[in-house]
C-alpha cells in the first residue's frame, strides 16, 4: 500500500492520528510519546479556527520595518529556497514539518518542482493543508501525509526525492539525527538537504538554564540546543557537503517585537493557557537573543 493510500487524507483527522500511532517500525515508545506531544501543542485550539486563516508557522525572515508578518514568512521560504538549485518540472520535493499549508503552495507558485509531499506529525495539519491545497487547484502537485520526519525513509522509496526541506521543523524532533539519516536514505545522488532553524551563537556558558526553559516550553529536546557548527557536524558526519549562513539578526528581535502584539489574537485561536505558554516563549527568545546566545541558521547538505 502506497504512502498516500495509507495515510489517506479524506479520513478524519483522528482516524489520521490512529493511523499513525499504530504504524509497525523500531521507533521508541520515548519518541512516540514526545511526536505526541509536539502535535497535540501544534493541534490545541485549530478546530475552532477557519481554514482561512490557516497562519504561517515560522519565526520570518524580516528585511525592513515595515514588512507584515506573512512578507517575513515568505522572505524565509525564499532564503532556503533559492539556494537549493529547484528545477522547474523536474525536482521532487519532500518538505518536513510543512505547519498548514501556506509554505507549501509558495513553494510550488515560485518555484515550479514536478511534485511536492509534505509530512508532518499533527493531524490537523495534515487536513487542513490538503483542504488549502485543493482550494487552490495543487491536489495533482502537491500533497501532505501525516508521518514522522524521523521515518521518512519507511514512508519512501530509496531516491525517492531530488530535495528534502524542513522549515524550523528540526529542533523538535527526538532524534534529529535519524531525520538526517533518513532524508540522505531518500535523496537522489546530488540531492539537496535543505534547512532552517533556531541553533546557538555560542555555548550558552550561565545562560543555559534560560535557554533550556524554552527549549522545554517549545517541546525541544535538550540535545538539539547546538551551536550552529555542531548542528553542521552532525551532518557531515553522515557524508553531506554542508554550508550555513547566519541570519538570526534579522529574526528574533522583529519575531518576537511582533508576537508581543498578537496576544489577543492568540488567545481567539489557542485559548488563554496556550496564549499565556506563546507569551512566555516569546519572552525567553527575546532574552536569549538580547544575551547573543540565540541564532538561526540556514543549512544546506549536498550529498
């Protein structure tokens, strides 16, 4: 049974979530517990909310004052995307953690690839970016599976893929490094690893229990809060070619500037318990970009 028919997407979103959870692999119950954990966070409050305001789920790239929220979302599809090497027609495009949609039909309408999957571990996602892709006319482009980035190699044939892309999903996968793993498992040979994320300036030294607060209250496992040379290690170690670049300048401050105004309407969408969580996770990331310990990386693996 093929991927698609498995986690068929016109299924409600709880037959989904079974689905998934009932999945035959070597896959801790440790890991299993914390997938749960990160889609029942991403999850809370999106049944009440209208697939019209399906939001953008990145920090943003912001390269003035002036830019809105959705413009910074896009400047940091279009940072990682354009240094990918995406053919038109051609390139075939697994993209992890692809949040509700947006990123997905942004990265089809600019840059054309033959198809797109995305794989992401909250139900709701699932349903809701295969509704927003349908309503756009991308059903035959683009599709969206609920999965593990971690076991993208069960859901895929081996050289499945031309490029693997995961926006900010990395930092809250336990095992981070079986993702890497299984995504050079499904690359062609000059495949493209394509990353961005939160990853250290520097050893976090007396800020280290700041920065594990927010790990925990953003369901990071401590293990991922690396410096940005050794997130690179990690992956050269498993053969690819990496370069990174630093933007964390133009992230944090404006992020979290922003976020501060949209307490209200977190509250509309999440509820005031995951609201107050969002307030308080704002408030650590602007503590920790103000000490310099806080960066964000754009990573790039050629295999």
């Amino acid at each position: 049974m093929s991927a698609s028919a498995r986690f068929a997407c016109s299924a409600s979103k709880y037959a989904l979530f079974q689905d998934w959870l009932n999945v035959s692999d070597s896959n801790t119950e440790t890991r299993l517990a914390h997938e749960r954990g990160v889609a029942a966070f991403y999850g809370t409050g999106l049944d009440r909310v209208d697939d019209d305001l399906n939001w953008e789920l990145t920090y943003g790239l912001w390269r003035s004052a002036s830019d809105t929220y959705a413009q910074a979302a896009a400047n940091m599809w279009d940072e990682l995307f354009r240094g990918l090497s995406l053919v038109p027609g051609e390139s075939v495009v697994v993209d992890v953690a692809p949040g509700m949609g947006k990123e997905l039909i942004h990265l089809y309408e600019k840059f054309r690839p033959k198809r797109i999957v995305g794989v992401d571990l909250t139900p709701q996602h699932v349903v809701r970016s295969n509704r927003l892709i349908a309503k756009h006319g991308l059903s035959e482009h683009i599709e969206v599976i609920l999965g593990s980035g971690t076991q993208i190699d069960k859901l895929f044939g081996k050289e499945f893929a031309t490029h693997v892309i995961c926006v900010e999903g990395t930092s809250q996968m336990k095992g981070r490094v079986e993702f890497f793993r299984s995504a050079k498992a499904i690359l062609r040979p000059g495949g493209v690893l394509g990353i961005c994320d939160a990853t250290l300036r520097r050893p976090p030294g007396a800020w280290l229990p700041l920065v594990q607060l927010a790990a925990r209250a953003w369901k990071m496992p401590s293990e991922n809060i690396l410096t940005a040379p050794e997130f690179a290690a990690q992956l050269r170690d498993l053969g690819f070619n990496v370069t990174t670049q630093e933007i964390g300048d133009r992230v944090w401050a404006p992020y979290c500037r922003a976020k501060s105004k949209e307490f209200r309407s977190d509250i509309g969408r999440r509820g005031l318990a995951q609201a107050m969580g969002f307030a308080l996770i704002n408030q650590l990331l602007a503590l920790a970009d103000r000490s310099g310990t806080i960066g964000y990386s754009v990573v790039v693996g050629k295999t």
